[in-house]
C-alpha cells in the first residue's frame, strides 16, 4: 500500500497550489476545496490566515511542469 504524502500541486495551481494538493491527497475535485476556502476566508476572514500557513507548511510537489 502506497502512503499518501500531502504536496501543494505546481500543474494545477491558482493560488500557491494548496487547493490543488488538498484535493489530490483527500480525492476530492479542488474547485470544492477551492470554494470551501473561498467561503471561509469571506465569512469570517480566518481561512485567509490558515491558507498563508499551509502555503508556507506544506511542500512544493517535485514533478516536473509540461
């Protein structure tokens, strides 16, 4: 069984990639993640904040861009 390694995506990125590398690692389409965290980030301003530490926490994907 292959262990699942959290990355932020490069290929499909908007903003920094986190989305894209959440919604890789949990198998969910990113566009859900993407406006989870637009609402959280309108509705009380906190998703701004997580979304700036997970940028800076969680690597960079190794995968060459094409």
């Amino acid at each position: 069984m292959e262990t699942k390694k959290l990355y932020r995506n490069s290929k499909s990125a908007v903003f920094g990639g986190v989305c894209a590398g959440l919604g890789e690692y949990f198998n969910v389409d990113k566009v859900i993640i993407r406006l989870a965290w637009s609402l959280s980030i309108i509705i009380g301003g906190v998703g701004l904040l997580a979304y700036l530490i997970a940028w800076i926490i969680i690597p960079l994907d190794t995968a060459p861009r094409y």
